[in-house]
C-alpha cells in the first residue's frame, strides 16, 4: 500500500505539471477572497503558486517576488527555506498528506494543495515552528485562496496527519522489502529515478547521490580576469563580511560559502563587470576547449553565456565567438552579459545546432557542443527539476545530441578542437554517445587532458557529486586528426 502511495504521489506531481491541468487550476488573483499577507508564508504561498501551476523556475520566482516586495532578513531566510524546502519535498509531502485526505489529491483546488504541502513541511520537517502556528497560518492562507468550507479541510487534514504522525501511525516503506521507495520517500526523489541509479551507483552511492542533491548550493562566481584578478576579488568579498575561498577545481573561480544580506549585492554595486555566477564544473569547459587570441570559436548551444565569456577571457577578448541559440530572448540575455563583462568580440547567432549550415562547414578553430540534456548532474540548484523529470524523456536526449555533435563536427577546422559537454550524469547522453560518434567518425580521437584535481591523464572526465562533492558533469575533448 505504501508502495502504490508514493507511485501516486509522482503521478499526482506529473499530471499537475500538464497544461491541460494548469489551465483548469489556475486561480487569478481577482477571485481571491483577500489579498495574501506580505510575510514569510504569503510570500511563499505566491511563490508556490507561481512554481506549480504556471511552470515557474523556483530561484526566478523566489528573485522576482524579492525584487517586487520588501520582507525583513528574518522574514526573507524563512520565505525561502519554505520554498525550497516545499519544492525539494513535493512528492514526500503527497505521500504524507493522501493519507490524510479523503479524495485523490488532484481533486483538491491546487491553491489549497499548495497551503497543505507548505503547511505539512512545516509540520514535519521544521522543529522550530510551533505546529498551532503552523496550522493557524494554514488557515488564514485558505481563506485568502478560497472559501471557508476549504478552510475548515485545511484545519481537519493538518491535525490529522499531526495525530498519526506523533501516534507513529506513518511510516515510510521497509527498506527491505522496497528499498527504491524508502530512499525516494526519505530524500525526497522520484521513486522511477531512485530504482535507476540503483543499478549503477549501488545502494550507497545512490544514497549519497540523494543527499547532495537535497544539500545548499554555495554560490560560486567566476572572475573575470579581463578586468581584475581572483585574490582582488576574493579580498573584496571577505571585506564585506563574506565567507569565500578559492575553488579547488578552477583557477578563476571562487566559492561562496557564506553570504550576509547585502554582501554579494555590494560587491555587484562596486565590482559590476567583475565576476559571474557560474558552477565549478561548468566553469571547466571553457580551458579544456584551449582557445587561444585571434581564434574564430563557435558556441553552438551558449545560452545563458556562462562558459562563452569564459572563452573571450582567455582569448584576450580578441577573435571572434558565434554564441549559438534557437531563442532570441536567450540570445538577448547573451548580448548583456557580454556587455556587462566589458566583451565585445561574442556574436550572438540565431542557430539551430541540429540543423547542418554549409557556410560553416570547416570554418572555426574550436568549436563548443555544451549539449541540451536531462541535466540529471544539477538537481541540487533546480529544486522543481526533479519533479519535472521524465523516465521517457529521457531517450529523447541522446538522438538530439547526437546530431548537434555530428554538425558540430563538420564546422571545426582541419586540426581543430571540439569540446563536447553536458550537466548529466546518464551515461547514455556522455561515454555511450561519444562511443557512438567516434566509431562512425574515424577521423576523430579523444585527447587526454589532466584531471583537475588529481593531475593524472584522463580521456573523459565524468563527474559525481556523491564522489567529487560538486554538480556532475561530463566533458570529453576532440580533435579532428
């Protein structure tokens, strides 16, 4: 029964994220019965809101309600753990609450499904919050979304699961006997996800898999090092109260361990063109592609811009970089952060990448396949993602990506350089697909290049947060003979 329970909640999760269902659930603002309070839980009520029913990324939504409305640092801290913290768990909560509900959850109004999720993570998951507030709060939140009648539900359903949950009468799956729903349950995962990296992390490496994803993400910035150094700019950030060191794993990174309120806002007040915000893995591509001054460099999947501007650093901002997207907004958002950086020698291109240009074909020094993917490696900095995922989704990557390769392929020069990348962890989207490609395409090898950290030669480097302790990603280089 526990089982099928947690299949349900999933399957509750994906029908919500349907089109169809957002549509018929959404509630505009001007049917509300009052105006949602500016407080922690309004503020993440709204968020929640905007998250679930209309597709919203959760660290856009939670910036763009900042930027909207003013909430006390106290306020602030406990409007985002709700968020996150409701998102990460949205599949646990269902579980919890479909116990404690008398219909299917997808038959509740989603804006009372949303008070009951973010009132039951209270509830089960932050001590500190007295369970009447919790509950108190649910309430005064329903009545805003809804009517009294959802009120009253509201109230009945979180007392409830307050009951069986001190009487012991939930309990998640035996280990034992169905170890892919204990795990999904306890670390808030898709249980399909669970079962599949079972089979090739093993119990442990999956567990720790679960629990980095579940863990805070530092903020990690990338110097610009057109227009400062790293240890000026780490020097800046501990000035202003910031806890910060040098990245291991790239020598123009810093990871931010520690910010207070307005640290990172007063070092882009004072520094604007100095940094970026970037990943340690990601910030890898960009040295392993080795473009050197003068080169005529191709970035054929670039949006947001994160590893293009890297290449015009270490090109001196001199030569020239097609910065490749099918969207024109994504392309915009190129444009000004070139712009912001001091860089001007990025082309912003309308390009599909998996469609062959015949003026390209043997044209650029180096070319950079940063490939649409399942993005499996990141989940820890996207907390709806994982939600979002689907199992049959998945084989849909490998054949894209491996007809942007192929083009890809045919634009580099003689002697040239391809870097191939993704932010997955799905071997069939990395190791298997770059086997594929090279026994069809006999004119490439893989080049060895060391490993970062540990210095050895490697032909491929994969990484995994549950072994290396940052976002997994998977770079291989290659040269046409």
């Amino acid at each position: 029964m526990q089982m099928q329970s947690s299949k349900q909640s999933e399957a509750t999760i994906a029908k919500r994220n349907s089109k169809q269902q957002v549509k018929k659930n959404v509630q505009v603002a001007s049917k509300q019965k009052c105006k949602l309070p500016l407080n922690a839980r309004g503020a993440a009520l709204a968020v929640l809101l905007e998250v679930l029913e209309e597709g919203a990324y959760t660290n856009l939504a939670i910036n763009k309600y900042l930027r909207a409305h003013t909430l006390e640092a106290v306020e602030r801290r406990l409007f985002t753990e709700l968020v996150y913290g409701t998102v990460k768990a949205l599949g646990t909560l269902d579980w919890y609450l479909a116990q404690c509900v008398t219909r299917p959850l997808e038959q509740l109004e989603q804006s009372v499904l949303a008070v009951l999720r973010l009132s039951a993570y209270q509830l089960l998951y932050m001590e500190r919050i007295p369970a009447s507030a919790a509950v108190n709060e649910a309430v005064k939140l329903t009545r805003c979304v809804s009517n009294e009648g959802s009120a009253k539900l509201v109230n009945g359903v979180l007392r409830g699961l307050l009951r069986k949950q001190q009487a012991g009468e939930i309990t998640l799956p035996d280990p034992t006997k169905d170890d892919a729903g204990y795990l999904a349950l306890k670390y808030y995962h898709p249980r399909w996800l669970v079962k599949r990296w079972l089979g090739p992390w093993g119990r442990a490496g999956t567990e720790g898999l679960l629990a980095f994803n579940n863990s805070s993400a530092p903020t990690c910035l990338r110097v610009n090092t057109l227009v400062t150094t790293r240890q000026h700019l780490l020097d800046e950030l501990l000035a202003l109260g910031a806890e910060a060191t040098p990245s291991p794993w790239c020598e123009d990174g810093i990871v931010v361990s520690k910010l207070n309120n307005t640290s990172l806002g007063e070092l882009f007040a004072k520094m604007p063109n100095a940094f970026y915000v970037q990943d340690e893995s990601s910030m890898l591509v960009a040295g392993l592609l080795a473009p050197t001054p003068g080169m005529n460099v191709l970035d054929l999947c670039s949006a947001p811009g994160g590893k293009t501007t890297h290449l015009a650093q270490l090109m001196g901002n001199s030569g020239s970089i097609t910065a490749c997207d099918v969207h024109q907004h994504k392309l915009e958002l190129i444009g000004e952060n070139a712009a912001r950086l001091g860089i001007s020698i990025i082309q912003p291109t309308l390009n599909d990448g998996a469609v062959l240009r015949a003026d390209w074909l043997g044209k650029f020094d180096r070319v950079l396949v940063d490939a649409p993917c399942s993005g499996l490696g990141v989940l820890r900095r996207r907390a709806e993602a994982r939600w979002r995922k689907n199992r049959k989704d998945l084989k849909l990557f490998p054949p894209l990506q491996l007809a942007i390769l192929n083009n890809a392929a045919q634009y580099v020069k003689d002697g040239g350089r391809l870097v191939y990348s993704t932010c997955t962890i799905e071997q069939s989207e990395n190791h298997y697909l770059i086997e594929e490609f090279l026994e069809h395409n006999p004119q490439w090898r893989r080049v060895a290049f060391a490993h970062p950290l540990a210095g050895e030669r490697v032909e491929e480097l994969q990484l995994l947060p549950q072994v290396d302790g940052i976002d997994g990603f998977y770079i291989c280089v290659l040269e046409r003979a």
